[in-house]
C-alpha cells in the first residue's frame, strides 16, 4: 500500500511545479519592466532559487520531526500565499515585494525536491530507480501547465500577469488537498534519530562526492541557461511571448518526459553510461546555444538542456540513496540538496548580470566548463559507480 504514495507525489509535482515554470517565463520579463538597472531583471528568478538553497536543510529538519504529509503540506500552502502576494506585488509594480513572493515559491521547492526521495522510501530499494522517475513525470505535466496557466489567465484581474499567479495559488491550494492522502513510511518517532555516521564520514565516500557533482552540475547548467533564455530572447526583440513561452515548455517538457523510461535505462545501463549521456546532452547544449541565432535554434539548445538534466541528475539521485543507512537519510538528503542548490541559486543570481554585462555566448561557455568537469569526475571515478541502479552501495 505504501506505493500509492507515487502516484500522489508525481500528481502533486505537477501542481506544485507549475510555479517555478510561471517565474520564469514572467519573472525576468516582468523583472526588466520593474527593475531599477536591466542588470537586476533575473532577480526574481533568484530569489526562487535561492530560497530552494535556504530551506533544503530545514524542510529535511522539519519533516524529521513531524513527517513528509505535513510538510510537504504546509509548504505548498505557503508557496499559495506567496503566489497571491506576487499578484498584489505585480499590481502594485512592487519589484522588491516581487522577488520575496518568488522566494515563497522557492521554500515550496525545497520541499518539492524532497519528492523523489519520499518516493524512492515508499517502495523496494531494487526499484528505487523507477519510483523517482515514475514521480519526476509530474513535471511534464507542470511543463505543459505552468506556462498555459501564464498565457491564458494573465490579464483575468486587470493587465501585467496578476491573473497568472492568482492561477497558481488556485494550484498551490489543490495540491495541499491532495497531499492530504499522502502516507508516512514511517512515523517520525520510529527513526532513530542518534544513530547512523557523522555527516563528514558520509560524504567522504567517492560515490557521495560524485551523486553531488551530477546534482549541481545538471542544475547549476540548466538554470544558467534556463534564467537568461527569456531575457536573451526578449533582448533580441524578434520574439514573442508566445515563441518563449513554447521554448521553455519544451524544455520543461524535455526535463521530465524521459523518465517514462529513465528508471528502465538504469538498471538496463547502469549508472555510469546515463550520467555519461547526461553529460554529453548537456555539452551539445551548450555548442547548440552558442551558434543560436533562430527561433528552432533556441529550441533545440533547451530540449537538450532538459534531457541532459534529467539523465544526470536521476543517475546522481539514485547514487546518492546508495550512500546512507534509513536513519541517515535525512541528514545526507539535506547535505547534498543544500550543495546542489546553493550552486543553482548562485548561477541564477549571476545569470542576469553575465547576460547584460558580457554575452550569451560567454555564458553558455561558462556552462560548457562545469559539464566538461563533469565528464572528468564521472570518468575518473568510473570504478566506484553501481553496475546497475538495482545493486547496493
């Protein structure tokens, strides 16, 4: 019975990341309008992210003590408050109370990236692989939502995208109810909470190091990229919002449409093969960006940014459970969270300023350089890596 929590955790991934689609369609955009200096425009895309990088260790905390239900719970109620006062900001042309609604969001999504996590505990280690992919398909769905939702509601309560995030505490509010039927795996009480290896001893091991280096190299390139598409493309003052918009569906849609068969391509290839393809997606990525000058261009470099994402970030997810006993898993799922997202916050905060102070080429350039380190962790340390996603650490 307890797998009935991956169908929930997957539904509810689909509602609850809609946000982060609609931040960074409209966040940029409406950020250049706001915004005292073009250089500040992204602001509130980072200040999504990095409210992610602030509250990873105390969602782990919180739901140590009262559960993952409440939890996730409770910060999708606050991520529905967030998005209402992003509409009154957005009324009141607010950038500053803007970028703190984003946060809002943000501190949901350190909950949300627990998700995969809660779904690899509610079912058998050997499958492990197949739950975090099976609950990862939300995402495509929010690929789709998010941006209709921002389209098609953004002028329902008067002009500048208040309808949009109105739409998404209406989101925010279903999940919490959803989320309602979710099941602990196991009461907080029953984890032996003074047990398990110091956090130091646990993230010496080699396969820890390398689950952590997939984790923020996949983010940290793809909100590199990601943040400053909209705000490329605007800048170059030939797109609509619509050919954005469609963009940015895709690659969302391109980030979690592989994981109908990314836990199959684990335990069919192994660990090493799928980041190794990861890679490889994320550096043609970069080499694609470089040259866009066209709409498809623009479209394709996003597609592979998304597939690349998912390949090496999953691969690194399912390395990372081989790392800990039960009792250990909240400290080490926090550690390696906080890493991985404070590297993404700090690519979405530099973004912006990369993007109007230099030039897009030199950003994707950037992102070229964490994937090829990438390719020499992963290879270097080839020996260490599960011959199957199946296999135990």
């Amino acid at each position: 019975m307890k797998s009935r929590n991956v169908p929930i955790l997957a539904i509810s991934l689909a509602l609850c990341q809609s946000g982060p689609p609609i931040i960074v369609l409209l966040g940029g955009i409406a950020g250049r309008a706001m915004a005292p200096t073009p250089a500040l425009a992204t602001l509130p895309i980072s200040f999504m992210v990095l409210g992610v990088a602030l509250f990873v260790i105390p969602a782990s905390l919180l739901m140590r003590r009262v559960g993952r239900r409440r939890g996730f719970m409770l910060a999708a109620g606050i991520a529905g408050l967030g998005a209402l006062l992003g509409a009154y900001a957005l009324s009141q042309r607010n950038f500053v109370l803007f970028s703190l609604a984003s946060m809002l969001v943000g501190l949901n999504g350190a909950f949300v990236q627990q998700y995969r996590f809660a779904a690899a505990e509610s079912v058998e280690h050997a499958h492990a692989g197949r739950a975090i992919s099976f609950v990862l398909l939300g995402g495509i769905f929010a690929g789709f939502l998010g941006p209709e939702v921002a389209r098609r509601t953004q002028g329902l309560f008067g002009e500048f995208y208040v309808g949009s995030f109105i739409s998404l505490a209406v989101l925010y509010a279903a999940s919490v109810f959803l989320l309602s039927f979710l099941r602990d795996v196991a009461p907080p009480s029953q984890i032996k909470v003074a047990n398990g290896r110091p956090l130091t001893e646990i993230a010496r091991q080699p396969n820890y190091l390398i689950a952590v280096m997939a984790g923020l190299v996949s983010y940290g390139v793809m909100t590199f990229i990601m943040t400053a598409t909209p705000v490329h493309l605007s800048n170059l003052g030939n797109f609509s919002l619509d050919q954005t918009a469609l963009i940015i569906q895709s690659h969302l849609i391109a980030m979690y449409l592989p994981s109908l068969v990314t836990g199959f391509l684990l335990e069919r290839f192994g660990l090493f093969r799928n980041m190794i393809a990861g890679a490889t997606l994320l550096l043609a990525c970069t080499v694609v960006a470089i040259y866009s000058r066209e709409f498809i261009h623009f479209w394709w470099a996003l597609v592979l940014l998304g597939l690349g994402w998912n390949l090496l970030f999953v691969g690194g997810t399912v390395l990372l459970t081989h790392t800990y006993r039960p009792e250990e898993r909240f400290k080490t799922q926090a550690s390696n969270d906080f890493i991985v997202f404070a590297v993404q916050a700090t690519a979405s905060l530099s973004a912006g300023s990369i993007l109007f102070y230099s030039s897009w080429d030199r950003l994707n350039l950037i992102g070229l350089g964490l994937v090829v380190v990438a390719f020499i962790v992963v290879l270097s340390q080839r020996r260490q890596l599960p011959r199957a996603a199946a296999q135990t650490a």
